[in-house]
C-alpha cells in the first residue's frame, strides 16, 4: 500500500467512526445525553472535517497513482523522470563554457530544450583503414545517447552514391544535423542544396568539398593534408641531401579524396623542386593494406631501384611491406628501399619503433568531440569557425619513444 492509499484508508475509516460516534451518542441521550451531546459533537464534527480533508487529499493525489499502475503511464513517467533529470544536468554540464560551448571532449548531456536526443545522420567513408576505424569509434563514442546524442550511422564502403543516398535519407528521416565525410571532393552541390532547403545544417569531417557555395556547409573539421604532404617532402630532403638520383615509387590514397589530393601536392611539389628526385611510378591502392600489397607487387617486378616509397597511409605501407616482404626486398631503417606513412597509427608507430617505416605523418582521426563541439555551440546559438584545422605532428624512426606509442589512443 502506497502513501495515498493509506491516506485514503484512515480518511475513509475516520468519517466513518465519526459518524457511527455520533449516533451512538445521540441515540443513548438522557440526562447524560446533553452532555454527550455536547462533549461528542464537536469531536465528532472535527473528526469528521479532518476524514473529509484526508479523503479530499487523497482524491486530488489519485491521478498519480492511478498512472503508476498502468504500464504505459508508468512508462511515460519514468520517461519524464528521466528528461527532468537530463534537464537539471544539462546547466551543469553544460560545461557550457563561456562562448556557450560543451565541455571540450565533447562529452556530457546535452541541455535540448525538452532534454530529447540530437539526432545526428553520419555518413561515414567506410572502414578501409585502422585510421578510419579509429574515425568511426570515436565519432560513436562522442555522439552517444549518454551524451545527449542519437547517432544514424551509415557506412558508404567508399562510395560517394552510398553517401548521396544517405545524405538524402537523413533529409527525409528530418534529423537535427548532418555530418558528411566526403569521399571524395567533387559533385555534392545538388545533394547539398536539398539539405539546405530542408534546414538541416550540415557538418563536414576530415576531408573536404569543392563547391562553388560556401553556404552548402555550416563547417568543416579536419587534416591539413597538404601540410602533411609537404611535413613528408621535408624529412625526404633533409635524409637524402646530396644524392644525385632519388626514386621514388608513390602508392596514393582514393583518387579525389582530400587526403590523396593534399599529400599528392606536397610530394609533386617537393619533385618540382628537387632535381635529383625521379617519379617511377604513381598508382591509387585506394588506402586498403589489400590494394597496397597488389600494386606494389606489380611495381616491384617492373622497378629494380627504388630510393623511397611514398605511402599516403599506413595500410597501403604495410601492404607494401608485405610485398616487399615475399619478394625478399629490404625496406627502412636498415634497407635499401625508405617508407614514407601518413596516419601514425598505433599499428603504425610500431613498426616505426621497429625501423620498417622511416618517417610517419600523424593525421588524427580524433573527430568525435570536435563534432560534439561544434553541434553544442549550434544548439546555443554560436557561430563555430567555418574552418578548423587539427594540430598534427610526425615521428622518425631515429628519435620515436615506446611512450609516445602507449599515449597513442589508436
Ligand atoms: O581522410 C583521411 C584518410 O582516410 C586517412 O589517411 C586514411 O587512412 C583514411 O582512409
């Protein structure tokens, strides 16, 4: 029996004694029936105003407990509990900094108006690499219910018509926002500007677009690639100086791509400017390990030379290893041929430690909380920078630590 059913109880019981008090009393009058009268009415009357008062009580209250014993209103309660509690939090955490961001790993409940999910529609590249599986768990570990957040993932198997289709889904399915990593730069205007008309902001991740409007997108965050290309081109100069022929073999990243143009520029601009540097040969292994081994099969029957092998990430590096590998070509610190990397994942700093790869170029794929971020400063009206670029550094096989491998995330 819960409180109000007690209440109700007593206050049934109370009216019902009062009354019976009452007309014992009257009924046994007589001399004594004056003083009865006079002793148990006003008992009798206060005894009686107090049940009604308990009972009025208990009747205002039964609304609640009648919810409490239907199953969809227990469940619609606990719902609110819930969203109230969400709501109490959010001011809290809103960890809203002072230009009205969250906190700054992107985690925390959000403060939605009726404390409800932000529904977010990723289209992700797919899973072609460690650094694109590092991508996606972070991005899901950001934008968790926990964090205020309803993630619709898709994953494009690195196929831009995948990611048109998805991005038209999540217009249809009406979500809050749309992050987009674009697997390639070109042909997202027409999908774009549906977006637009529907009014949901659309947030771009890693790679980037070429449109000629702007307004297509509310923001991007992502990798410097050209730096990154042009980080590589340096550290090539500098171990190489004073050779009179350099030969390079260059396994590039899905052909399009951001990451593939950026880094493709920085080493074409290092071979414009250093004479001695050769092309041998340049193909796309799409940045898959399973690419990277077929191509560089074929190039190494054609090329006995090779000075250096540009790798644009770390899987098509340990493909490339795994060909140079079974055709018993030596390769890094100690060999004949140099791994050049992007990514500097966790796989890849290993074998940085171990000598294989020469220099590697970190590119973070730590872009769950910085879309957090950027989705809270939304929500609370601010304007977050059109264009933000991650801070990124490289590592050399002749200074890398085994701590800076175990501080590694992914
Ligand atoms: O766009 C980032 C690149 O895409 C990473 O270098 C690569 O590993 C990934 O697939």
């Amino acid at each position: 029996m819960n409180m109000m059913n007690a209440i109700n109880a007593i206050a049934i019981i109370t009216v019902i004694t009062a009354a019976g008090m009452k007309k014992m009393r009257v009924r046994g009058m007589g001399g004594a029936r004056v003083r009865g009268v006079r002793v148990a009415r006003p008992f009798a009357l206060l005894l009686i105003c107090g049940g009604l008062f308990l009972l009025a009580l208990s009747l205002v209250s039964c609304g609640g407990g009648a919810a409490e014993q239907s199953p969809g209103a227990d469940a619609g309660q606990a719902g609110q509990t819930e969203k109230a509690g969400q709501a109490e939090q959010a001011p809290g955490s809103g960890a809203a900094s002072a230009d009205g961001a969250g906190s700054a790993d992107g985690s925390g409940p959000l403060d939605g108006a009726d404390g409800g999910l932000i529904v977010v529609g990723f289209s992700q590249v797919g899973a072609e690499s460690d650094w694109r599986v590092a991508n996606t768990k972070s991005m899901k570990a950001a934008l968790s219910e926990a964090n205020g957040f309803k993630l619709i993932l898709t994953d494009a198997q690195q196929k831009q018509e995948n990611q048109l289709a998805a991005i038209r889904e999540f217009i249809a399915q009406k979500v809050d926002y749309i992050v987009l990593a674009p697997v390639t730069e070109q042909g997202w205007d027409e999908t774009l500007k549906e977006a637009k008309a529907a009014d949901i902001p659309v947030i771009l991740v890693d790679r980037m677009i070429q449109t000629s409007d702007d307004s297509l997108y509310t923001c991007w965050v992502g990798s410097d690639f050209r730096k990154e290309g042009e980080t590589a081109v340096a550290w090539i100069k500098e171990a190489f100086s004073g050779k009179d022929r350099l030969v390079i073999v260059h396994l590039q990243g899905s052909l399009g791509s951001s990451a593939q143009i950026g880094r493709t520029e920085g080493l074409d601009a290092g071979l414009g400017a250093n004479a001695a540097w050769e092309l041998a040969v340049r193909e796309s292994a799409d940045f898959t390990q399973v690419r990277g081994k077929e191509v560089m099969d074929r190039i190494l029957k054609q090329f006995g030379r090779i000075d250096v092998v540009y790798c644009e990430n770390d899987n098509m590096a340990f493909g490339a290893m795994d060909a140079m590998d079974e055709a018993r070509r030596s390769y890094g610190v100690h060999g004949e041929t140099a791994i050049v990397s992007f990514d500097a994942t966790r796989k890849g700093l290993e074998a940085t430690l171990a000598g294989k790869i020469n220099y590697n170029i970190e590119c973070n794929p730590l872009h769950g909380p910085r879309v957090a971020q950027i989705i809270r400063q939304l929500e609370n009206g601010a304007v977050p920078g059109k264009l933000a670029y991650v801070d990124e550094t490289a590592f050399d096989a002749a200074t890398i630590t085994q701590g800076e491998i175990d501080a590694r995330d992914y």
